[in-house]
C-alpha cells in the first residue's frame, strides 16, 4: 500500500509546512507538543491524512494546505468591500493582481473607512471570523470632532444604547487632543453595522477619520495604505488557531455545526 494510501508520515508533514526539520519535528512528536485533531500524538510512526487532518504545535494551528493564502490589505478609503461593485466604484480586484487564486474578503470596512482587512480563499475561515457571534476583537483608531474627555471614554467603556441595543467598548483611550479635534482609540469585538461611527456620534464626537489598525491577532503596522501583502507563518498559525477555536466553539454550542443565527448586520465599520 503506498504511503498515501496510509497517510504521510507526521514528521513529514510538519516538515513539508515549513514547522522544522524532520529530525526536530520528530523530536517535537516525542516531547508531546504535537496534536492532531486536539488529541497528543508522540508515536513517530503516526501518519495522518493532511487534506482533512488538523495538526498544531504547542497549540498553534499548522496550515497544512498549500493552496492556501492568506493576505493583509491596508484598505484605502474610497474602495468597496466587495470584489465586484454594480455601481462602477473601486473593488477589492485592484489589489489581488498579485495573486493567482481567487480571494475574497473576510468581513467589510466602510467606503470611507481605512485599514486592515483579510483576503482569503479559504472559505471556512472567512466564515467563522467574519461570523458576528464570534466576535473578532478588532483596534480603530478615529479622529473625531471636538476635544473628548475622560468622561466621555468612561461612557464608552460603560455602555450607551442605540437604536439597535446596548454597545459598549471593550477598551477606550484618548491618544490626543488638539486644534479641536481628538484621537480615540477603540477595542470592540461587535460585528453591528458602523458601529464605531454611530457610538463616537452618540457621545457627541463624530468621526471624521477611521482605520482599523488590528484584527483579531494581525496588526497593520508599517504597511502602506493600498498595498497588500500575505500573512507571515507566524500570522497564519495564529489567524487559523483562532478560526479553529471558533470552529470548535460553535460545534459546542450547535451540535449540528451550523452557525448560529444573529441579528447583528455584517460589520461594516
């Protein structure tokens, strides 16, 4: 029987995704840190089926599958977050030239907000983050009108009520304040429909500037605004541990595996 029949040879896989060698991955086996499909394996003859096998190391997800891709964009303002537009406006398409595959995105920015946002083929993936009932915990940063106060981030953090329910940050803090206008930086894990712009409006500072700087565990960092570029094996293990606690989490709650349903609009922040 050939080796595929069987499976591959676990230190093989973890080889061929890039994790170590084969002689360190075998040593990883060894010491325990592997799991496949949540369950410790140490056995060096192990073979698993890496099309439908789910493997981490030390408890961050391995991707096995080569095809594939994960990218960050810094989105700029004045593009739809869709890839095709019926109205003619800037789509997603102008910065996934690079690639041969066909990405789509996870989740939305408003067209008038900038900043990271995730393109994927990876379908399921896509699903459980851009879910509202999971609540990916997402960083902005808003300049807004007026000086706000450390009441105002207080009310933030407290809770206020909209049209469409109670919201409250996870985290609020005022960075600056100057020539009548301020810098707030917000942390929320609600997916609600431009949901920094309609709290910033209730506490009376409305937003004249938005970008999304952090995405569950990516950060934007120095990259240009309009450019893209695919997630580092560090961001993808993290991105796809976090997909799969999201995963498991649903199966948890509905064992049938779909997902629950929600009233929250797709984030359109």
């Amino acid at each position: 029987m050939s080796e595929e029949a069987e499976g591959v040879r676990l230190q093989k896989v973890l080889a061929n995704a890039g994790v170590a060698s084969r002689r360190v991955s075998e040593q990883l086996i060894v010491e325990g840190r592997v799991r496949v499909n949540g369950q410790v394996v140490t056995e060096l003859g192990s073979r698993i089926d890496p099309e439908n096998d789910l493997v981490d190391v030390d408890g961050t997800a391995v991707q096995l599958d080569a095809g594939k891709r994960y990218v960050m964009l810094n989105k700029p303002t004045g593009v739809i977050s869709s890839m095709k537009d019926d109205r003619g406006r800037t789509d997603l398409r102008a910065f996934t030239t690079d690639w041969e595959e066909r990405l789509f995105n996870v989740g939305r920015l408003d067209y008038d907000t900038s900043g990271l946002l995730v393109l994927t083929n990876d379908g399921e993936l896509a699903q459980v983050l851009a879910h509202p009932s999971f609540g990916v915990t997402k960083v902005y940063i808003a300049k807004v009108d007026g000086t706000v106060t450390p009441q105002t981030i207080a009310t933030l953090t407290r809770g206020i009520e909209l049209d469409d329910g109670p919201i409250a940050a996870d985290k609020a803090r005022l960075l600056d304040s100057s020539g009548g206008s301020s810098l707030v930086e917000l942390t929320l894990h609600s997916g609600r429909n431009r949901i920094v712009r309609r709290m910033m409006a209730a506490v009376g500072h409305p937003v004249v500037e938005l970008v999304r700087r952090q995405f569950g565990p990516l950060h934007l960092g120095t990259l240009p605004v309009g450019r893209a570029r695919e997630l580092t094996k560090v961001e993808r293990g993290a991105l796809l541990t976090l997909s799969r606690r999201g995963s498991d989490a649903e199966a948890s709650a509905d064992p049938s595996g779909e997902a629950p349903p929600s009233r929250e609009k797709p984030e359109n922040s």
